[in-house]
C-alpha cells in the first residue's frame, strides 16, 4: 500500500476509535511529516483521503479538525457465518421493487439502485443518441458484431486502465447492462447445483440469478469496513466444493465499503489455491470518492480467473442497457453466454457512448457525480441520524449513493415498505440483499439525487413510520 | 378453412402436380365459379392468393397464366426422423456467421437474417428515436418497469389480433429482442437434460440456446411446404419424455413455409394430449406475402400452454433490440428468468417504436416490406435457377426474406462459405439449422436488400463456386 493511505489509515482508525473526538484539531501537516518521516506531500495526501471519507474537515489556515457536528451513527453488525449453502428466495419482493414503472407520478423511490441523470455533463451523450437515432445506417440499426462495437471495447480497455487493469479491446465483451454480464459470467462458470461464495448483503440481482439457475448461495461475513472475511471464506473453501466467488468488492452494494488493497490480493490467493473463479462485480468502482479510482481485483489476476462485470448504467444512465464483461479464460463461454441470452447488443447507444467517451465528456461528468453523491451522503447520514429511531446503524459508503441501515433486531422493513406506500415512498428492504432472508431489520436507501425538501421530507416520513413500528412491537 | 383458400389450395395442387404446365392459361374466374359453385369474389380472392404465392400471374384483360418463365426447381427434401435427441454442437460455425461487424467494408452478407433497413417507411420511427433520445427525463434514461412499457405493450396486444389473439396488454413482457424471448422460455420451461422437439432445419439462435443450457434437441421431419410432421411428433411424444415443442410454424426460418392453419391446431391439440408446452417463434408472422397475415398457434391456445415469442427486429430493425412474449400460464417463470437475464428492458426504443405504431406508420411499411420481399424471393428463385449447378433444390418461402438451397448429397457448404472469403462473400452453412449438424449441403440465403447488379453478381459468385466444388468432388 502507497505510504499515504497507511497514514490515512492509521489516522482513520484514531479517529473511529475516539482517541480525536469531534471537533477535535488534527495534528498538524509538519508534526505528522517529522513523526512518521514522509513528506509534507505525503501527509496532505493523507489529509484528503480522510477528508473524502469524511473523517477530516479543513478549515482554512487553521488545519485539519474531526467533523463537529458529525455524530456517527454506529456501523451494522456482521452476519454470522451461514451454516450452509441455500437456495435463494425472495423473488416476490425484487418483483415489487421493481415493477413499478419509471415515473410513476409521485412516488418517491429511496430503494432503486438509480443514479442522478439530471446532471448536464449528460448533455453531449443525449446529442450523440440523437444524431445517431437519426442517421439510417447498417451500423445502427442492424445486428452488430456479437463482441460489441470495437471503438467501445478500445475505450473500455481505456478507461479500465485506471483501475490498475491492461487489457485489450479483445478482452471486453459488451453486453446488455451489467445485468447480462453477470447472468453470462455465473452460466459460463456454474452449472445446477453448485455453490458460489457471496459477500452478505449482497446484490438482489445475483442473488435472482443464482435462483433461477438453481444455484446455492453460500452467504460469508462481510466487514461493514473491509468487505467479505477472509477467514470465514478460506473455511468455507475448505469445507464446500465452491465453484466460484461472486462480490463487489469496490463501493459495495448494498454497504458502499471499499475491500482494502491487501484484501483483495489475499482473496485473490485464496481462489488460486483452490481454484476457483472470481465474479467480480465493477458497476460501482468508479463512483469511488477517492480518486484516482481503487483496483479491482481483476488488476491482480494473472491467470484470468477473474470476470470482471461492469456497464455504464450506474455511471451514465441505466436505460442505455450498456456494460461489459472481461472474462479472462472464460471468454469463449461468456461468448456463447451472452449470445444464447440476447444476440447482439443494441448498437445506437453503443456507438455514442463511444462518441462521448473519445471527445473526452466522461471524465468531467464523473467527477461531478463522484462530488454530488459525496455530499449527498453525507446529508443522508445527517437526515438518518436525525429522523430514525436511536441506536439506528448506518454503513459508511465510500463511493456510490446509496446507504445500508440496520434497525433494532425484530424491526420488519417490509412491513415498513407497505406502510410507506400510503405516503407514496418506496424503500429497499433488506431481505432482498440475502439468500436466506436474512437482514429483514435492514433497508438500503439512494440519495443519488440532487438534494430536496421533498426527498428529506420523504426520509423523515421513512423514520417516523419506523419509530412507529418499532413503538408497536414493543408496545 | 375458408372456401377462398380451399379453391387456391386446389388450384395450387393441380399447378404443383404439372395438370397445368408453365404458360397455360388457367380457367376463367366465371368458369371456376359454376363449376365450384362459389361467388365471383371468391375465385378472385383465390387467384390474388395464388399470384402472392408465385403460382399465378394476371394478364390484362386475358385471366390467370401459370408463370411462363418459372421451371420451378425442386423442394428441398424431408430430413428422416432423428434416431435420438442430441446434443447441439455448431457453435463455432455460428460464431463465424455472427462475429463480422455490421458494416464490415465490401463483404455481402447473404448469410444473416436482416431485413431490410433502408424503407423511408422507417424515417418516422428514426425521428421519433432522435426526439426521445435528446429528451434527458426519466422515463427514457433510468430503469423501465420489468414488465416493459404499457403503451408498448397495449399497441403489441392490438397488433396480435391480426393473428387471432385476443390478448391483453397484462399478458405481454418485453424483451431485449426475441432472442431474449426464445431464451427466456426455454429457461422457463425446461431443465438441463431436458428434450425440446424441434423443426428442422431450425433456427440456430435456439439451437445454440438449448445448447448452453444443457438440452437435448429431437429433430423432427419436416416438410418444406407444411412445416414439422405431425405423425413423426406423435411417434416422438410417446416415445421420449419431451417438455416442449419449439417450432417457426409461420413464415419459417430457414425454408419459409408457412404451416397450414388445420396443421397447428392439430399440433396444439397433440400437446394438449401429451402435455407439453410449445415455444412458437412468430418473428416473421407478420412477413407473410399473403394478407390477413396467417393465425398463430397461440390464437387457438385455451390453457395458457402457448409461449408467442416474437420482436421488430425483422419487421422494423434488428439493432432496436426490442421483442416481446406472451408466456401464457408461465408468466411468472418467464418474467424471473427475464429479470435475471439481462433486468428491464432500454427504454427509449420502446417508447419510439410506441409512438410509431400510435401514429400508425406500422402497418404501411409492413404492406411495403411484404411487397419487396416477396418480389426478392422471385428473383432470387431466379438467379439460383440460372447460376447454381442442375438439380439445385430450393424453398417456396411464403414470406420472410430468405432461401433454403439443397444440393446434391456430400456437399459442403461450410467448405463453400471458406471458398467464399475470398471474393467477400458470406452465406449461411446448413448445419448450423441442427442440432446434429446435418444438412450440411443445403445453405440460406437472404434476399431482404433491394436488388442491384452488386447482389446478383455475389450470388451468380455463390453459384459458380458451388458447381466448382461440386465438379471437384467428381473427379
């Protein structure tokens, strides 16, 4: 690890365990640099790594301080280790999320994973659409290639670079949403049957996939911090006929943590000795508010056992159906994968994504979203504090826009969800993000948005129904 | 059957069995009618009926000819009964078909099933594509209801009662393409290990769909006039435990035919009997030369065992990526494995395509493409009649746009498709239409582009390598 995210590291973990309290001064640049014998750089490095998680505040000619006003709420618990694998359930409540139509007049939805498309560094990629919707040509209207628009694939190679990977374009298959890439990257590896290692909570899709292809989920301990336990996986690898390890290691779903660098090479070890692939999802690397962007775990494999599954649906807009999977050795099966699925990808949003990548829009637009949803936690965090009932535990994403929160154990947040439909809010409720079932005292919540009175109304509302119940069952 | 088409059945039988030879003129509309005893009308409908086939031709003021210059070349033959199902292979060959990029420079693609995408009867649809696409609002951006578009979905329901099904909007999903659809339906129905029976030829997207998700194809004998023999299915469903029937009974692909209504509902009543689900492809329903477009199994269909799947991507444009399906009393099932597959659908194509058919620009453009086609397949009848070896067997497509070509036993197409390469021509290989790889010395062309000397040059080019392979082999 670089010598400044030691430093942010050491200086997180004081802070989380109190020895700096809120309001707190930090140490000074120079006394950290003479302390620990790195550069002033180094530490001011460090500085804005804290400052990005939210640990840091500067003020200006006075340094660095511990947020004030900032009571953390504590961190959700870890599950216990599953005592076997399962086969998943659920099916009824994913439905409900998402069976409601896109705009369906004023409800306000907290629980899809959508992102802001609002912002106006959008604005080129709408003109490209447009222009290329126009034009009546072979190459937008027809079957494409089934690998997918090469100058895509070129500038995906392109862009993954900053995430420590070098690929080629012929390494990058496109597909129809992140979605695709990880339903081909799951039938590529496993048949009926067989078991696949989860983070826990994990993401409802996969955990939909694994269903229907009547595979069992194996639900590991997973650090609200650090991800998925390298422990409890190695004895799971010990103990089970595991055919594969599917996570999202880089600004999780539903918990926002980043997997720490060393993690990730240990993890990847671990699937070396007993060999097996790795289903890595990427969909929200690069909404990390840290930059440059973390490694995936991809950027370590050498054997290309690692599939890396990704899209543009969280980064620019979901309703373009674009992502795309680097399979590694498994390429040829994904291949066959994702034409047995859907053929082809549709051409017209692939050919101006590629328009709006190499006139260089994505970058700045990135930026902007990684600053907005940054805020935007912050304030959720706030608002959470303030709304929902004591002793609520909140994750601490570190990219993405969306907030884990755990409630007194008993509590039902799809009771909630149903009582919410008669404010016209909607939540993600827990149980959806496990095999199992489990996490029914847990819900996710989006402030992708741009922050409003209406969405604080609306989490308000989220609180108060839950105080309510929470009072019910006590009562 | 209505009295219309049992006169042009007759008729077309007498023609067929040489009673009246090419250049004879046939009876009049006045003496047809006493002798069958039916209005004038009717005699009329029935010659306009054989004209759509190819069987009749008008001459002003002089009644109906038997077409002078047509020697019709032979039907492709029945392929016996298969021993077995089987596991399907050819994957490597359908790679070669679908990995060439849409506008690969100078190579004619008479392999792939593309329509025509060139109609101006397709510029509303392309405004409509562009206006969506520049709009930046939610409906068109973020993630549709998994369902798909109501409007959408209300608009394929009227368009379905052409082909007799009475259906509601409730009853439809919408999927990336009918790929997804045929995809979807397998998964729904069926395990691996499974027996689907099947036409044959048949299209290889099912082919390889069965082949991945670890079915078994029985291939059943086919007749290139009536579609999948009934007998041979009775024989096959008392003998092997079959889940499903999967055929294009309309407008087939690759031979074009279009099963006679008597035929499906006897099917229908076959899988009633042993019951069985049947996935009918209607891709190219709407393509039949003749109008009213012919019924669907599924408009006889009374306990929801009918899976319609169908999509705009012959009658609009493949790169649009939007089908749909109506699963009948698998709705749930088909929907999971929908959700898991690729999630909802992109929404700015249906929302395009919706308007379009609102607007009522479908059905003038589908009047069109019918007519192009159908004129297609007579010339290029033609030009296979005078460039490729004697004794070349052809389809009698009744709508769609491609040919079936048999030739003699022994050769080899996919020999030929390599021979090709070097004059940048590509053709479809017949074993890739089975499961077993047979049929291994037919191939399909497509002849949906308009016609030009360009094309007729490629296919006199396919001709004359053919008889030098042919020629190779005899001596």
């Amino acid at each position: 690890m670089s010598l400044y995210l030691n430093l942010a590291e050491l200086l997180g973990e004081r802070i989380e365990q109190g020895l700096y309290r809120p309001g707190d001064r930090l140490p000074s640049v120079r006394a950290l640099s003479t302390e620990h014998g790195v550069s002033l750089s180094t530490v001011q490095q460090a500085y804005r790594h804290l400052e990005d998680q939210g640990l840091a505040t500067p003020r200006p000619k006075s340094g660095y301080f511990v947020p004030a006003a900032r009571q953390m709420p504590a961190l959700p618990q870890v599950a216990r280790m599953a005592q076997r694998p399962v086969e998943v359930s659920q099916w009824d409540q994913v439905l409900e999320l998402i069976s409601l139509p896109p705009s369906r007049a004023g409800v306000i939805q907290l629980g899809r994973g959508r992102p802001d498309i609002d912002s106006p560094t959008l604005k080129p990629l709408l003109r490209s659409l447009s222009r290329i919707s126009r034009r009546q040509d072979v190459s937008s209207l027809t079957y494409g290639c089934i690998y997918g628009h090469q100058g895509m694939r070129e500038q995906i190679a392109r862009l993954m670079l900053d995430s420590g990977c070098a690929l080629s374009y012929e390494d990058i298959v496109i597909t129809t949403g992140c979605h695709e890439a990880l339903s081909a990257a799951i039938r590529a590896i496993c048949q009926p049957g067989d078991i696949v290692a989860v983070d826990s909570p994990s993401f409802h899709g996969v955990m939909q996939a694994l269903k229907g292809f009547g595979m069992q989920a194996l639900e590991l301990p997973t650090d609200p911090l650090t991800g998925i336990s390298l422990e409890a996986l190695e004895l799971a690898l010990e103990q089970w006929p595991i055919k594969a390890i599917q996570l999202t290691p880089t600004c999780n779903n539903p918990q926002g943590y980043i997997m720490p660098e060393a993690n990730k090479r240990a993890l990847l070890a671990l699937a070396q000795r007993y060999d097996v692939a790795i289903i890595e999802d990427d969909v929200y690397g690069e909404l990390a508010y840290s930059y440059p962007r973390p490694r995936t775990i991809k950027s370590y494999d050498e054997d290309g056992r690692v599939l890396l599954c990704s899209s543009f649906s969280k980064t620019l807009a979901p309703g373009l159906r674009i992502g795309w999977i680097a399979p590694g050795r498994y390429l040829d099966r994904v291949l066959h994968m994702k034409y047995m699925g859907t053929g082809s990808t549709a051409q017209a949003p692939q050919l101006a994504i590629t328009e709006y990548l190499e006139a260089g829009h994505y970058e700045p637009h990135l930026r902007r979203m990684r600053a907005q949803y940054q805020r935007g936690r912050d304030l959720m965090i706030d608002w959470v504090s303030r709304y929902f009932p004591a002793g609520t535990r909140v994750s601490r994403p570190q990219g993405s826009f969306m907030l884990w929160l755990e409630l007194e154990a008993g509590f039902d947040s799809q009771r909630l969800n149903r009582e919410l439909q008669a404010h016209a809010i909607q939540i993600a409720p827990g149980s959806i993000f496990s095999a199992a079932g489990k996490y029914r005292n847990c819900l996710r919540l989006n402030y992708a948005s741009q922050p409003s009175a209406e969405i604080e109304a609306a989490v308000r509302q989220v609180g108060l129904c839950a105080a309510q119940l929470s009072d019910a069952d006590k009562s």
